[in-house]
C-alpha cells in the first residue's frame, strides 16, 4: 500500500499514535530500555519526546542510485542505540550535537529539500525517531510531499518497529556490521547484533524487494546493504555476504565499504586501531564474488 492511500485511509495517523504510545516505555529498539521518553527520561540513545537534528541538506556523497544528479535530501539525527567506537559521525551520533525540532519543523524542513528538487528524503540513523519521523511525514504528506523515504540506518532493529514503516519507507540502506556477538560487543555495544539485524534486514526486504531504478538509474524502491570492512575480519565479511546470497538472493545491491579508519575511540581499542590494509578489503572483494552478489558497488 503506497503511503497517499496510508494516509487516505487514516492508516498513517493510526500508526503515528502506535508509534507514540511506545514511547512512554520506550521498546522501539532491541535495548528494550522502558523509560518514559514523553516524561523526558533517557535510556541508551540518549533522546526524548522531540526529534532532534544535526544538519539537513543537500548531499551527494551517497551510493549513485541515491544521490544522483541533484543530490539525495539528507536529515542527519543526533543520538545513535549504538556506541560505536569507530563512529566518523560521533560528534552527532555519541556527542549528540544538534537541535530539537517539533514535528511540523521537521515536516518543513523535508518540504524545503523537496522544493530543491533533490530525489529523495534520506533519514540517517532515524530508529530511534520513528514515531517523531511518522509525525511529520504524516503532515508533511497533508502538505504535498511526494519523494521516496530512504531509511539509512544502523541495521539494529526491531521487526514489529520496521512495521509500522511498511508502505512509508521506499528504500531501505540499512547497515550489516558483524557476522559475530563478541565484535559487536566490543565496538558497538550491540547485544545479539547478528540475531537482531537480520530479521531486520529480511523484514526490510519484505517491504520493498529488490532495488528498482527508474530510466535514469535513480533508485526509486528497494533495499540496498551497506557493509564497511574492518581491521582483522572483525566484520565477518565473508559469512556475511554468504548469508545474504543464501537467504536474501544474489540480486541484493552491496555497497562495500573500504573507508574504515580509526575514528573517534577507535585508536586506543585493540582490533580497530589502525586503517584497514588493501590486502584486507581484496579478500572482502573476493568474498563478494565467491558469494555471487553481483550488484552494487566496491571501492578503488
């Protein structure tokens, strides 16, 4: 169901005060917190009632199905349910800089990105905003909004949350991280990552399928996973890619991430304390083609 007949129906509102209610015992991601975030307490992603931005602009830096010719709408959230210690955005996402936004100022700003003629809405790391997000789509929507949601999050996700963007969300850029418990432990402070994102990842599938381009190879529905290659295998590469051609199907787009670098606490943590080799990223290429994924992008 496409998101005009959502709101049409009165489906979208229905789901913008679900969204809410959670809030009051905060369970829209795998931490499971139970903080009243309408009363203002906090729990792991350090955020409450309000959505709150660090930047919203025009970005090109994206895999090119996103960003295109005119550049992909980019809303960068503050706060992260992660910690990750390698974050190159952790003076948003651990530091949390940035500015709370009501959700008709949130609808606004994704109404001016739209009169700049970008391609699509790109919510970067939007989890733990949803229902702030499903509130300003919905007014958004009363105000003409009609471009694709990109939903470019960290892969730590709960199923029945990512239902309530079903029909909403055009294209899911979620993350893959770790193929292991012990890694996701260490970096990202991510209970069970492995178990959590890829139900997650299947139920994002589930709502949109394969990427689909139109006549300009502008991505106007689909998943596309992103995969950053670290230092030591500690990614997992290898089972990773496996798994996603055994059990999502080898036409899923990858995006094979070689720009890991020793960011934020990563310098002074064993195992992610120095650039990835070229030999290190070879043997993540070559697993990717082991695996049969012959879509999307690797990096020179």
């Amino acid at each position: 169901m496409h998101y005009l007949d959502l709101y049409n129906s009165g489906e979208l509102l229905r789901r913008v005060k679900a969204a809410y209610v959670r809030l009051r015992s905060c369970d829209l991601c795998p931490h499971d917190c139970r903080v009243n975030r309408l009363a203002g307490e906090t729990g792991v992603c350090r955020s409450g009632a309000h959505a709150k931005v660090a930047s919203t602009n025009v970005h090109r830096g994206e895999e090119p199905p996103i960003s295109g010719s005119h550049g992909s709408g980019t809303i960068f959230f503050s706060n992260c349910n992660l910690a990750c210690r390698f974050c190159q955005n952790f003076p948003i996402s651990q530091f949390g800089n940035g500015e709370e936004m009501t959700t008709r100022e949130l609808a606004s700003r994704m109404m001016k990105l739209q009169r700049q003629r970008v391609h699509n809405i790109n919510l970067v790391t939007p989890s733990h905003f949803l229902p702030q997000f499903l509130a300003a789509f919905y007014l958004a929507v009363k105000e003409g909004f009609r471009l694709p949601v990109v939903w470019n999050s960290n892969g730590y996700e709960r199923v029945d949350a990512l239902e309530l963007l079903d029909g909403v969300v055009d294209i899911f850029l979620p993350d893959m991280k770790y193929a292991a418990d012990e890694p996701a432990m260490n970096f990202s402070s991510a209970p069970n990552y492995r178990k959590i994102n890829r139900p997650a990842v299947k139920e994002m599938l589930r709502q949109v399928g394969h990427l689909q381009l139109d006549g300009e190879g502008i991505a106007m529905r689909g998943l596309i996973i992103r995969h950053l290659v670290l230092p030591e295998g500690n990614d997992g590469s290898r089972e990773t890619l496996r798994w996603i051609a055994d059990n999502l199907g080898r036409e899923t787009h990858i995006s094979l991430m070689r720009q890991f670098f020793p960011a934020h606490l990563a310098a002074g943590t064993p195992g992610i304390d120095r650039k990835i080799s070229d030999e290190e990223y070879e043997e993540a290429v070559a697993a990717l083609e082991e695996s049969g994924l012959e879509n999307g992008w690797v990096q020179e």
